[in-house]
C-alpha cells in the first residue's frame, strides 16, 4: 500500500513541476537558514567537558575597594596572584590549579629555523587531570615539582613533530631565552571549545603548545597574556605579577566531588574571605563565586548575542516559509477534489486518503531536506571564511546532517496535516456529480 501513495504522489508532483519546485525550494530556504545558525550556536554552546563539567568550579573572590565602581554585585572574575597562592597553599578541594596564559620565543634544535613564538600554558600539578589532558609520552609534573620551580615542562604533539621529528622528546631540552626546560611528557591532540579554564586567552581558537609549572613562571617572570586588573597603583620596581599587589588576574579552578563538597568549600570561600577582610587585604564583606564549567560559560555569554539573534530570526523565517507550503498545498490538494471523489466513491476510506497526501508532503519534504543540506553547507562555508575565533569549530556532522532531513521532514508533515485533513473531509458524491 505504501508504494501505491508513493507513486500516486509521485505522479501528482510530476503533474505541475514548477509548483512543486516551488514547494522545495521554500522548504529548502528555511531549512538551511535554519540548520546553518543551528549548527553554529550547538558549536558554540556545546559542553566543553561533559563528563566533567559539573564537578569543575571556577573560584571568584571579592578583593576590589569598598569604592570601586561596578554594576552589578558580581566578585571580579580572577584571583590576585596572593590569594590564588594562599588557596593552593590550603588546599581545600580534592584538587585545584592556577590557570594563566604566556608566549614564549623557542630556540630550536640545531638551528633548524628561527625562533618561534608559541602559546604557554602556566598550571599546577592538578591541571592535567582535572581537565582530562591527555599525555601520549612521559608524564606530568608532580606538586613536589611544583614546590621545588622545577625547569620542567610538557609540548604538545605538533611542537614536538616540529622539534625533534620521528626522535622522542621525553628527557630533552627546550630554551626559552637563557631559560632551560626539560622535557618530560607530550601532549596529544587536545582543545576544548569554548576554552573555558581560561576565557580570556580566546574562546575557541588555538592549541596550547607548551605547559610550565606556574611556580616556575613566576620564578623566572616568564611573559604573561591575558586580562589585568589592578584595582591599586603598582609600586615602582614591582611587576604587576608580582605577589602582594591588587591585581586580578589569575584564574582559579577546584574539583569538587558531589553538591556536599560544593557547599563545604563555598562556606570555606567566604570565611577565608571574612579572615582576609580582618586582615585588612579584602575590604569589602564576603562576596564569592564558585560555578561550575556550564554556569560560567552562561555567566560569561560565551554565545554571541548576535549568534542568539540569528538562531531565533532564522526559526521564524522557518515558520514563514511552512505557512507558505501549507498554502501551496492546500491548494494544490484541494484543486485534485474531482479525484478524491471518484477514489472515495470506489472504497477508500478517509484515513487512506490523508495518508495518500501526508506521503506527498512527505516526499516534498525530503527533497527539500536535501536541498536543505546543500544550502547549509554552503553557508557554513561561508561562516568558517569570517574573520571570527570560532569558524574553524563550525561543521555539519552526521548527526547535524541527518537532523537537518528529520527537520525538513518533519516540518513538511506538520505543514502538510492540515492540507491532507482537508483533503479527507470531502464529500464523495458532490464531485461525482460534476464528472
């Protein structure tokens, strides 16, 4: 029976070609403006690390002056480089790191090219395994490593292809200026998106290439990236990275098990906050943060407002475009009553009848969903030529491609429901009389 809808509805889009072009041709449109901003925003508000993004919290602590001005009530973003040291040193969480980015001109081996200019992650111990960093040789360094300023560090993979070839890098040196590194493990292919253990760095472009103990960076005052803000005048002769000044400019990560362990170092956070208020650093009452990896990319809006704007405008472009298809097909449907009649008078039920129509618009709707997916690999194509951080994430996978056909699929059935519903409702014997 199905393959009888099939060809009937076959042969009534042959019958007026250029209105069923139409009718795909609109569900096309609307569908690829759809899938293309659709895909765009899941690119953007994916979960970074889903399988632990409810257990990595980003600390916030209220260290401005009673009198600095701010809108809202919210603590600065980032830790001084004295409270992120103090709360390493207490160690509260089942594990922690300091987060903070650089640049570092290499030397390579052997003369092989000039200096390079690389991007410089600087962590504690913990970072590796509480962002899931996976190390394909040697190892990472340990917090005894971190105690000690070790000239450790870890490369990624395409550095580490760069420097020393098909040769293993583990035990080998790198130079950083008249710095010297050994070299005790690779990273392997690793980047999250949206970045977010540290935002400020950019969201969603690049690789860390090179990973230093924090300790160390500080120690030899290697080069920092990133946001500022020093709430105070840096003294002269002092680096506004040094200990001891307002400046927020750290980003501090815990893991924290379950909600009990949330809510004992939230409580923790605020009497460190009210001991340091006694001491005359913080000046202002308690005032903390502490959100995990999906409640601080929606307090940072890492999706653009106008990537928002574009999801919602292309969904009612969307609908504009079914209520046309429901028009075009309900007339189309409604001009074949002579022929509903007869088929009606010769035994077939109303049920048979809808069914007849809704595999009509079934069939429009596949076509247009493919249509659909070339018109939305053309605009991806055209996002992932802005100028923008985020276009190299933004691809139609398998489960986008087969989403964009269940849509236009869908939509096409909906829209063709009430076209059908009509259809079935007519009345056999008026028609037969005007055959």
């Amino acid at each position: 029976m199905n393959s009888y809808y099939f060809k009937l509805a076959l042969r009534s889009l042959k019958r007026n070609r250029m209105l069923t072009f139409l009718m795909i041709l609109t569900i096309a449109v609307g569908v690829g403006a759809t899938m293309t901003t659709l895909t765009v925003y899941r690119a953007l508000s994916g979960d970074p690390i889903p399988d632990k993004s409810d257990v990595l919290y980003r600390v916030q602590l209220d260290t401005r002056p009673s009198d600095y001005p701010y809108a809202d009530n919210e603590p600065p973003d980032d830790l001084t480089r004295t409270d992120a040291e103090q709360l390493m040193a207490e160690a509260k969480a089942s594990r922690q790191t300091i987060v903070s980015a650089g640049d570092s001109i290499i030397e390579m081996p052997n003369g092989k090219s000039a200096p390079t200019r690389v991007p410089t992650r600087h962590v504690s111990a913990d970072f590796f395994q509480m962002m899931n960093v996976p190390i394909i040789k040697g190892r990472s360094w340990t917090k005894a490593d971190d105690a000690a300023k070790s000239r450790v560090s870890l490369i990624n993979y395409k550095l580490a292809e760069k420097m020393f070839g098909a040769a293993d890098p583990v035990g080998k040196t790198i130079q950083f200026g008249q710095q010297t590194f050994q070299v005790i493990g690779v990273v392997g292919k690793w980047m999250v998106a949206p970045r977010f253990y540290d935002l400020n760095s950019g969201r969603f472009s690049g690789e860390d290439q090179v990973y230093v103990p924090f300790t160390t960076a500080r120690d030899l005052n290697l080069s920092f990236a990133g946001n500022m803000d020093c709430s105070q005048r840096v003294p002269e002769g002092k680096y506004v990275t040094d200990s001891g000044l307002h400046c927020n400019w750290l980003q501090y990560w815990v893991e924290l098990p379950d909600a009990s362990a949330r809510t004992d170092y939230k409580n923790y956070l605020t009497q460190y906050s009210q001991r340091q208020k006694d001491n005359g650093w913080f000046y202002r009452p308690p005032n903390v943060g502490l959100r995990n990896v999906m409640e601080w990319l929606d307090y940072q809006k890492v999706v653009p407002s106008d990537v928002r704007l574009q999801l919602w405008l292309a969904l009612g472009f969307l609908l504009v475009c079914m209520t046309n298809v429901v028009g075009l097909l309900l007339a189309k449907f409604l001009r074949r009553s002579g022929e509903i009649g007869v088929r009606r008078a010769l035994g077939a039920t109303r049920l048979q009848i809808f069914r007849q129509f809704l595999t009509e618009s079934a069939m429009i709707g596949a076509a247009g969903g493919v249509g659909g997916l070339l018109l939305a690999w053309l605009g991806l194509m055209a996002v992932r030529k802005q100028p923008v951080d985020y276009a190299n994430l933004v691809n139609m996978d398998t489960t986008m491609l087969i989403t964009t056909l269940l849509i236009a699929v869908a939509v096409t059935l909906l829209a063709g429901s009430l076209p059908a519903g009509r259809a079935m409702q007519i009345a056999p014997a008026i028609h037969l009389k005007s055959q």
